[in-house]
C-alpha cells in the first residue's frame, strides 16, 4: 500500500496495520472455536445426556468479540461495503479528496462507538455486573475484549486520517486515492485464488 516512509503516521499505521492483522487471526480462532464448542454441545446433549448448559453465553460473547476484533482487519484490507459505483468516474485527483473526508468521517464516527463501549465497560466494572447465566460472567470482561477491538479500530482509523489529510495538505491526494481506494475486481480474483490455493504463473493471466 503505498504511503510515504518518511512520516511518522505511516509508521504508525504500519504497526496499527501489524496488529489489526494479528488480531484478525484471533477473531477467525475465536470463531472456529466457539464452533467446535457448539458441535461438542449438540452431540453431548444427544448422545451423553448432559450439555455446557452456557452455550448461548459463551457463543454470544464469542461473535461479538470476532466481530469487534475483525473491524480493523477488515478496515485494513478495505473489505467493509462500500458504494463505488460514482466515485469510481471521478478524476482521481479528487477521488483521493473524496476518501480523505471519508475516512474523516469514519474516524469521528468510530469515536463516538469508542467512547460509548468503553463507557459501557466502566460501568459494568463500577457496579460488579454479571451475567445472568449459570456461569455468573463479570461483564467487563467479555464487554472489555469487545470495547478493545472496537478501540484499536477506531485507532486505526485516526491514523489513516490523519497521514490522509497530511497527504492532501501536501498535494499528494494520488497516494489517498491509491491507500483507500476500493478493492478492484483483479485483487478479489487473486484473493480468491489464493484462498483455494492457486498461484497463477508468472504472465500467465487471471
């Protein structure tokens, strides 16, 4: 992705991007974990006669913990829905404009989820909740991996406004446009050809 080495938000969003990556890895285990974890209790409760009895807990804290931790994976890898049809006709001078004040907008946007999850496990910690399941969770624990992932998006996101507009102030709105333009059809193909394990030749075409 191309943005200048020199600044030190770019560094700054390499490592942002270093940790979004690693936690995206985390959210897939998470996932595939609380899958397994279902299976297990569904042939438990036929075949053994008994159950966790905390499948819903377990399983509603698990999806709201991948989601939250894939956010920034996904912002990073610019796989979030996004309507291109229009923007993609525009010069792209100021297409890069156009994504500055996107991510501009997404950045206050995040903040405001920010503030209000971690608002959320404050007090939760503040009034010792709990679940009210049979396992009696300390709400600010899966609230606190939930708010982090939310946190570490919203980070993310700052960090890209802000190299964005220190790009724009600088006249360089062609390397916004090439850090946060929408995928292309050619990186989704090779996505999914190396996702079944399929590496095209040297010039051969996809």
């Amino acid at each position: 992705m191309a943005v200048p080495s020199s600044s030190a938000s770019a560094r700054a969003r390499r490592f942002t991007e270093r940790v979004a990556h690693g936690m995206t890895a985390v959210a897939g285990w998470a996932l595939l974990a609380c899958a397994l974890f279902v299976t297990f209790d569904v042939l438990a409760r036929n075949f053994l006669g008994f159950n966790s009895k905390a499948t819903v807990e377990i399983t509603s804290y698990c999806l709201a913990f991948g989601i939250a931790w894939g956010l920034a994976g996904a912002f990073v890898a610019r796989v979030h829905v996004r309507i291109d049809v229009f923007i993609q006709r525009l010069p792209e001078r100021l297409r890069g404009y156009l994504h500055a004040a996107a991510v501009v907008a997404m950045a206050v946007f995040a903040g405001f989820l920010a503030y209000g999850a971690w608002q959320i496990v404050e007090e939760s910690w503040a009034f010792g909740a709990t679940d009210i399941s049979v396992l009696r969770t300390p709400l600010w624990i899966p609230q606190g991996l939930w708010a982090f992932g939310i946190i570490m998006f919203t980070l993310l996101v700052i960090v890209d406004a802000i190299l964005a507009l220190w790009l724009v102030a600088k006249g360089r709105s062609h390397e916004v446009e090439a850090m946060l333009r929408p995928r292309s059809y050619e990186e989704e193909a090779a996505e999914a050809l190396e996702a079944v394990g399929y590496a095209p030749k040297p010039g051969e075409r996809q």
